[in-house]
C-alpha cells in the first residue's frame, strides 16, 4: 500500500483547489456579457454555414466552398440542433472551448515543466484578453487554441510513454485540428517535424515512434483529402481581402495578443529567459519547447509571411493563435528560471491581476463596442420600416441572423441587377466598414447615386463600423 504523507496531499488539494477556481472564473469572464455586442461578418457566415436547417452534407459542402476545413461548423450544427439557434447558444459553444483551454493549459504546463508551470499557465490563460475575445465569437479560432495545446500535450506523452492510448488520442487530435482550420495543417506539420527529429535524429533506434508517425501521418492525411481541391484552389488565388504584411508583422501580434504594451514585453523578456532555459535544459520534455518554439515560428510565421509577399497574402493575426500556447509555456519556462520561487510565484500573480485590471478598467471590455453592429442597424431599419428592402453586401448571412432576430425584412445582395428590379418607394443600405461594395461605382463619397436623379438618399446614420443609409426611389 502507497503511503502518501499529509505533505503530499495537501500540495495536491491545494493545486486542486487553485484550478477549480481558476477554471470557475474563467466561465464567468467568457460567459460574462457575452451578447453584449451585435455579430459581426464572419459570425454570421459561420450562421448561414452551420444553419440547423441544413443536412449535415449540406454544412459540409458549404463549409469547403467557403475555403475551410469544415470541423466547426460541424460542430456548431450539432451545437444548434442541440440547445436553439439563438445568438447566446452561438457563442456559448466557443465560450465552452475558452473554458477547456484553460483546464488544458494545466495539464500542458505540467506535463512539460511542472505542477507549479500548469497553475501560472492555466491562470495566464483565464485572464488573457485576447483568448476571452475569441471565446466569445461565433468563429474556429478558440477552438484551433484548444486543440493545438491538446495535440502538444499528447505529443509529449507519446513521445514519452509510446502506447497505444496515447497514439490513438493524438491521432484523433491531429485529424480534428486539420480539420479545424487550414493554419491546423501549419502547426500539424511543426509537431511531425519534432516526431521525425525524435525518431530519426535523438532516438535513432525507435522503431516504434516511427511506427506510430507513419500511421498518424497516413491517417491525418488521408482525412484531408475530401478538403484538398478547395484548399488547393485556395492556395491558388492571386488575390485576397488580406493585405501585405509589414516585417515588423510580429511585433503588432505579439503585441495584440496581450492587448497592452506593457504586458507584452513582460512576456517577451519572460519567453526570452523561458527560452535560454529549455536550451540548456537536459530534460527531454522541457527541451521539446525549444524544438517546437522554431517549428512553431517557421510554420505560423515565416512560411505564411514568405507567401504573403512572394504570391498571395495569408497572414492575419487571429489565424496564428494556435501559437499562444508555445507562447505560454515559454512565459512559464522563465518564471521557472527565476531562482526564487516566491519571486515567480509574485510575478504570476503580478500578471494575473495586471491582467485583470486591463479587462475592468482600463479596456473596459465588457462595455467597448469592437464589432460592426448589424444587430444596431437592423433595429434602426426595422423601428421605421418593419418590412423594408435591404441591401447588404453579405446578404445570405444577414439574412439568417436577422431570422435569429425576430425580424422579416426583404435583405437582397447590392447588385445593380436587384436595384433595377425596384419599383417606387424606399429602401436600405448597409454600407460595411464604409465600403461601397458593387455599388462603388454608382455612388460618390456620400453614398449618393450618381447619374440616378430618381434616387435620393433620406436618411444616413453612423454606427460602430457601419452606414445604415435609406434611400427613395421615385419612377414617377
């Protein structure tokens, strides 16, 4: 019989005790005010695309239409099926993946460095606002977080125990984060260049890795295929909404990924002594960092940034969270070189309360408009006209939301072919990020109609990111 001493088990309940309540205030900061701002564009397609009145071939099909690996909005339509199609179920499904990540980054702390790493990085994680922000949208990019820190913990538990438990967990793992998000194949491809490095380089003798690499890689590829013509056809697009990255790209990231600039060189000083720490470090797992930390940036950085100015830009700083979690393990490695123990121990809760206090004060994020407001501006359309005419550039998603709203409006796509289609009377424009869309040419700088004298604009009202404009069409 194990003898465990009262040491021992108070160390453990304490731990226990700290992560429940981390993980209990990391529900209230995802679930707190989390239809407090209108969706935005790319929420909505995710509604249109995850509609739970499609057949799940349906969602699949318009998910690989829609350039992306189709995983989430799977998920999202089983989610509706489940608990309504509101706009609260919408975001609750990634609130429940902010809050996972956080139990995740634990036990990825603790499998990598130690006990003490998972609790700084566990509650890093719950007070980051950057990752309480995606976990309250209607989008894959929370979830990409969650399962990219899974995929590392069980990467270095096969790496470790070499069972097949462990091999069957990871492979499942790498088929879901592919199937997530086409920046899931990136970081995929960072982790199969550590198991080569580890089978072929530091361990040339196990033959039962390279087994299990081969499987993995035949298994996760061969779920890629039904996705590869799209991907392809994506990848040979000549031009893209996203723009050109500066080379000085990583900076403006790092520095949006703990919304302060402050926090962020902490964090950068912290990942530069967490670094010099794996470098030098003989264990295995924490030396696993400084492999991943390079694979991690050639694949999420530098080879995105190479295509972003040889041939097409891909480079947009929400697709590269699944980078936060090596970001995180680095921060935990420095705080582990601190010679004192009560001096990382304040550190942490320096940056947790920091943290904290840039959410309710200083950010004020719970009561900062961030999104466009096409909830705003459909109730402004409806309060004067509850059957208007609607033009909008993304009309099959608003289409959706304003059904998730209650309201029965006429919403078309701003062609040239559906306005000459109206007969007498008014109708609206929702004019995005100010953006005139297909009408630009039809219109001037005030959203009037040029060389259209039987169209006068009546009414323009400025909200958060967008131009809610009526219009009167007179054929008399």
């Amino acid at each position: 019989m194990k003898f465990e001493s009262p040491q021992h088990h108070f160390h453990n309940n304490w731990h226990l005790a700290a992560l429940v309540s981390i993980t209990l205030l990391a529900i209230w900061l995802r679930f707190k005010g989390l239809i407090f701002q209108s969706y935005w564009l790319d929420e909505m397609a995710s509604l249109y695309l995850a509609h739970p009145g499609n057949t799940i071939l349906e969602v699949l099909n318009s998910a690989l239409k829609d350039n992306t690996t189709p995983l989430y909005q799977l998920v999202l339509w089983l989610w509706f099926k489940l608990f309504g199609l509101t706009e609260y179920s919408g975001r609750s499904l990634s609130a429940f993946f902010g809050v996972c990540s956080v139990i995740a980054m634990y036990y990825l702390g603790k499998e990598y460095i130690n006990t003490r790493a998972g609790m700084f990085a566990s509650a890093i994680t719950c007070t980051n606002q950057y990752l309480i922000y995606y976990s309250q949208e209607v989008r894959s990019y929370q979830l990409l977080f969650l399962l990219t820190a899974l995929t590392l913990l069980f990467l270095s538990r096969l790496l470790r125990l070499k069972n097949g438990r462990e091999f069957y967990i990871y492979t499942v793992l790498c088929v879901c984060l592919i199937q997530t998000h086409y920046y899931g194949i990136l970081i995929y491809y960072a982790q199969a260049i550590i198991i080569v490095l580890y089978a072929y380089a530091r361990n040339s003798r196990d033959l039962i890795i390279r087994k299990y690499f081969w499987i993995n890689a035949a298994i996760t590829i061969i779920s890629l295929l039904p996705a590869l013509p799209y991907l392809i056809k994506g990848a040979l697009r000549k031009s893209f909404w996203i723009k050109t990255p500066a080379p000085d790209f990583y900076i403006d990231y790092f520095i949006e990924y703990f919304v302060n600039k402050e926090l962020a060189l902490l964090f950068a000083l912290l990942c530069l002594l967490g670094l010099i720490h794996v470098y030098r470090n003989v264990d295995t797992r924490q030396k696993n960092i400084f492999y991943l930390t390079l694979t991690f940036l050639f694949f999420i950085y530098l080879l995105p940034y190479a295509r972003s100015v040889i041939s097409t830009p891909m480079l947009v700083n929400r697709y590269t969270i699944g980078i936060l979690p090596i970001i995180i393990l680095l921060a935990c490695s420095g705080l582990e070189l601190i010679n004192s123990r009560k001096t990382g121990l304040y550190l942490c809760v320096f940056i947790f309360l920091f943290s904290l206090g840039l959410i309710f004060i200083k950010n004020d994020y719970y009561h900062q408009i961030k999104k466009e407001q096409y909830r705003e501006a459909l109730q402004i359309i409806t309060a004067t006209d509850n059957e208007a005419i609607v033009f909008c550039y993304y009309n099959r998603g608003l289409v959706v939301y304003a059904d998730v709203l209650g309201y029965d409006l006429d919403i078309r796509k701003n062609t040239q072919d559906t306005l000459n289609e109206l007969k007498a009377g008014t109708f609206w424009f929702i004019a995005w990020y100010d953006n005139k869309d297909e009408w630009e040419y039809l219109l001037d700088d005030q959203f009037r109609f040029i060389d259209r004298n039987d169209i006068r604009l009546v009414k323009s009202i400025q909200k958060h990111k967008l131009r809610v404009l009526q219009y009167e069409l007179n054929t008399g």
